[in-house]
C-alpha cells in the first residue's frame, strides 16, 4: 500500500523521491562503515599500545635491579650537585682556566637525580679538549659527560700558519641516588 500523498505525485516525482532516499540510505550506511572501521582501528591501535607499556613495565625488575646495584657501587661516592660543581671547576681550571662555568638545573626522577654543570672553553687548544675529556672520564662512573659540542675555529686564509682552535661544550653530569 502506497501513501496517498505519494500516490499523488507524478512520475518524475516518485522517481526522484525515490532516488533521493537510496541516495541518503547509502551515504548513511557509508558514514556507520567509516565510523565502524575508525573505531575498529582505533581499539586495536589501544590493545597494540597495551601491549608495548606492558612489555616496559615486565623491565621493570631488571631496572629495579640494575639501579640497586648501581647505587650500592656508587655509594658514598657519588657526586651532589654542590660536589659535582666543585669537582668539575677544579678540573676544568686545570686545563683551561679562562672558561665559563654554568650550573644548569638537575632533573629529578623518581629514584635518581641527574645533575648537570655546562662549561664552555672558547678558542681552546684541541690537546686542553682531550685533556679534559680525559679528566672527566677518568671520574666515571661517578661524573661523566652528558654532552660535548665542538666547534673549529679555523685560522684566516691570510694566516693559514695559525693552529686551529676550538669552542667547546661540555656538559658533565653525575647521578644521585634517592635514599630508599
């Protein structure tokens, strides 16, 4: 049985009204489809996401028992912030005394804190380079360095005789274990 009104219209009409409503029926089913598919996806990019923090968290005892036994080696040695500053300036004065020395801040995480000082040598020699680096490491484990950015200056092209020099970055760090 068809609606009066419907059985009112002419041909065209009916045929129009028609394909309007499949039109509309399929592009509604299209849209449920994408949706559909974008929820899908996005499940199960959260199940693979699960996963991977899952496989972080079962590290966890090793990390827990690599950081003991870090700390226990590093007991009673290793650097403060206020001990790290005083040791790099020692050693950094050795080797170049005109640097310039910044104390940058201290990330703390839940069981360590890790301290930073920046020291910067301008037109240094590349054995003051070595040389300090060489300081540095040979305080590792308790003090190392972080980061090293290197700079050449090179001579004039009017004076090529010149040795090369360097600006140099160092960020020495230590590690400092909480209490607990």
């Amino acid at each position: 049985m068809m609606p009066k009104w419907f059985a009112g219209m002419n041909g065209r009409e009916q045929v129009f009204l028609l394909s309007f409503q499949w039109v509309a029926l399929f592009s509604v089913l299209i849209i449920l489809t994408r949706m559909g598919a974008d929820a899908y996806g996005t499940w199960s990019n959260a199940g693979t996401r699960i996963e991977g923090h899952l496989s972080v968290l079962n590290l966890r005892p090793a990390i827990d028992a690599a950081l003991i036994r870090h700390k226990k080696e590093q007991e009673n040695i290793s650097y403060d912030r206020r001990e790290l500053s005083d040791r790099s300036s020692s050693l950094s004065a050795k080797v170049f005394p005109s640097r310039e020395y910044r104390e940058l801040d201290s990330e703390e995480r839940e069981r360590y804190k890790q301290h930073t000082v920046r020291i910067t040598f301008k037109k240094a020699s590349y054995e003051s380079v070595n040389e300090f680096a060489a300081l540095i490491r040979k305080e590792s484990p308790f003090m190392f360095l972080s980061e090293v950015e290197l700079e050449p200056n090179y001579p004039p092209k009017n004076r090529p005789y010149e040795t090369i020099t360097y600006d140099a970055v160092f960020h020495v760090s230590s590690v400092e274990f909480a209490d607990g």
